[in-house]
C-alpha cells in the first residue's frame, strides 16, 4: 500500500488498545482473546470468515467493522483514515510467516 | 519489523533505582551501600581463592593460618555488620517517625487482586472514592492508611516509599512522597493467588494547585449522563457490583467507577485506559486477567460493549 506506514500502525494498535481483544504479532502485553488472534493474518482469504481479504476492505474494517460487516462483534474503533491504512499495512507486514 | 512493544500501564516497569522522594531515597542510598559492599566481599573472596589455588607458597601459608580466621572470620565482619546495622538504621529513620498530624491521608484497601481507595478529611471520613490509583499533591508527606479485607497483600509503589503488608483486622501505616511530578507504577508485593503477578497500583503526582483542581472538580455534582449505555450498565447487572457516585449505581463488590473515564490504567494497573482496553476488558476481562472477580459478558453484542463503554468513559 502507498505510504501507508507500518510503524506508525503499531503506535495507532497501542493507542486504541486492539490488542486487549487480539493476539497481535510484535505486541508482547496484553494479548486478549475475545477476537481471533491476528498472527499470520496476511495469508489469510477471509476477513472474519465473510470479507474478502483486500487492503481496502481491511481498511475500513478496523476502522468501523459494523458498518463494513453488520452482526460483527468486532466494535468500531477510533482510527482516522489514515491511521486505518497504517493499522492495516501493519497487520500485512507482521502477519505473514 | 519492530521489537515487541508492550501495552503496559502507565508507571511501568516501575524503577526500583530511581527514587522520587525521601522515603524512597534512603532505601535506595541503603541498596547501593550493601551492593557495594558485596561486591568488594565477593572480590576479596575471589582473590584469596586465588591465592589459594595459584599464589605463592609463602601467601597460602599465611592465609591459611589461625590469624585470618580471627581476623577476616570474625572481627572484620563483626565490625562492619554492626556499624551496618547502625548506619542503615539510621538512614531509613524517617520511614519510623511520627507522621505529621497535618498530612493529607488516604485509606488504601487490598481486595483480591485490585485496591479501594478513599480519601480522607481531617476527621478520618471518606471525601471522595476512587480504585486503583491515587493523585497526590508533590513536596509533601501523604500518609497511608493500609488495610486488607480478605488476605494479606503488600503495597509497594517504590519510587515513593518502601513496601508494607496489608493485613486482614489490621491498620498500617506508610508515609509516601513524591518531589517531582509524575507517574509512578506500583504492584502487590505479597502474593494473594492467582492473578497477584497482575495486581498493580498508579500514583499520579501533580503540582498542588493542579491537584487541588481535580480534587475540586471530583466534589462538584455531576451532569448525569442518560441514554443506551447507562440503561444497560444497570441492565445487565454493571450497577449491583460496581459504585458510580451520584447514581443508584451502588455495588461494592468491584472497584468504584465513579471517576473511571479519567483513569489512566484499567485493570488495576495493568492497562493502560483507552477505547480498545476498556471495551475488551468488559466483554472478557477474563482473557487478560484469567481468575479475576469480574465476570466475562461475552454474550454483549459489539455495540452494547461500545454504548457501556462511551457511558463510562464520561464518569471523569
Ligand atoms: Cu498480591
């Protein structure tokens, strides 16, 4: 993804705390399990078994799941737009094994 | 990619080396003292083995002798010892003295595994409730009131001060101080079971007019937050456990929430307190402190979780 930045992903994931739901790669503490952990997720098909998979689709996922996928239990998060394609640029880089 | 970060709460880890205050300060002066000096026992034990091992015959004979028993077995560390024992007893004098009558004091609570705390008029009656962390004003003593209502735990914040068991039937106390603004982590330091490890504490310091205004704004009645969130904090039973001031929220059982949107850690110290860690923690507290005394709502649809957690977050 264009510009998109990884790391400043990593400081928007702590910001908002995605990971007191999520296992996230590179984030030791907390590792909540009420999501699914996020570890490989780059070789995924599926976002949450219903999406496709793509950047743009991710983008707006993280950002406002129930308004991407209604019945979600995944809540909207506050990211701006921005900080969305960085979160997911994120998770592309550090789910892959 | 980069190292892993950990989302920690605020304070932490807490420095054990990095005093911010009297009471921590002569600890510390003690700990360096007794590295220090192990550290040059420990380097003339290493010589004479030495000695010992590859020295001159002339040498093993003389440290070998009954001359450096006497002397380095029993005088020397009789000497040292007691003049240890008086120095360090009189460096941490200030942790025994009579708190001054005047100071500001606060009742901490050790509940498994998070804290009450209450602040204090001069009578000795509760002004103002919070949980889990504790604003004080910097340059001055606060005095500690500890106490316990089920098992014994230890409270230890230690830049501020040194660490002292809450015991069951028992009041304890600790003076803290800090001398410069800050936040500062703490943590149970006796164990209680299961999850004790994640039992932590936050001490904000601020300048005292800055701390006078945020305890001038806690006394002020709130504006009372109405809607989807605050119908289901009491709907789905919140309210029976957990006190929100000014509401008929009123149950004890958990840490009071009266202030919780200007928390900074959640969890008891462990978060810290944000949109993603506030939510998680109330659709699954369990998975990030397994065993601890709040049940999981699991079953909470996601836009419940977000409408608890926008009521909550307005209880500043
Ligand atoms: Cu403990």
């Amino acid at each position: 993804m264009p510009q998109a930045d990884p790391a400043r992903g990593a400081q928007a994931i702590e910001r908002v705390g995605c990971a007191a739901c999520h296992q996230i790669p590179g984030i030791a503490w907390p590792q909540g399990a009420s999501g699914p952990s996020l570890a490989g997720f780059a070789d995924q098909g599926l976002i949450a078994g219903r999406l496709p998979n793509r950047p743009d689709v991710l983008t707006a996922f993280v950002r406002n799941a129930p308004a991407t996928l209604p019945g979600t239990t995944m809540p909207a998060m506050p990211l701006t737009k921005e900080e969305a394609r960085d979160v997911a640029a994120y998770l592309y880089a550090t789910g892959s094994r | 990619m980069q190292p892993a970060a950990a989302n920690t709460g605020p304070g932490w880890p807490a420095s054990i080396f990095d005093p911010a205050g009297p009471y921590a300060g002569s600890i510390t002066t003690l700990s360096w003292l007794l590295l220090a000096m192990a550290a040059g026992v420990f380097l003339v034990v290493l010589v004479a083995l030495w000695v010992a091992l590859f020295g001159k015959h002339r040498l093993q004979k003389r440290l070998g002798g009954t001359r450096t028993i006497w002397i380095g077995g029993i005088i020397f560390p009789v000497i040292v010892l007691s003049g240890l024992l008086v120095y360090g007893l009189s460096l941490t004098r200030n942790l025994a003295e009579p708190v001054p009558a005047n100071a500001m004091r606060v009742r901490i609570t050790g509940e498994m595994w998070w804290w009450r705390v209450a602040y204090l008029d001069a009578r000795g009656q509760p002004v103002n409730i919070d949980a889990n962390e504790l604003h004080i004003p910097v340059g001055q003593p606060v005095v500690l009131e500890l106490e316990s209502s089920d098992v014994i735990h230890s409270f230890w914040v230690p830049q501020l001060s040194g660490k002292l068991d809450m015991i069951p039937g028992r009041r304890n106390i600790l003076p803290i101080q800090a001398d410069r603004p800050g936040t500062y982590g703490g943590q149970c330091a006796e164990y209680c079971g299961g999850p004790h490890a994640l039992m932590g504490f936050v001490v904000i310091a601020h300048e005292p007019a800055q701390y006078h205004a945020i305890m001038a704004a806690r006394r002020t009645p709130r504006q009372q937050v109405a809607g989807r969130g605050e119908q289901l904090f009491r709907s789905t039973g919140c309210a029976a456990c957990h006190r929100i001031a000014g509401t008929d929220a009123n149950g004890i059982a958990g840490p009071d929430l009266s202030h919780v949107g200007s928390r900074s850690s959640l969890g008891a110290g462990i978060l810290p307190n944000n949109r993603g860690t506030l939510i998680g923690w109330i659709g699954d507290s369990q998975s990030i402190k397994p065993g601890n005394r709040m049940p999981a709502y699991k079953m909470l649809p996601a836009q419940d979780l977000a409408a608890i957690a926008t009521y909550l977050e307005a209880q500043k």
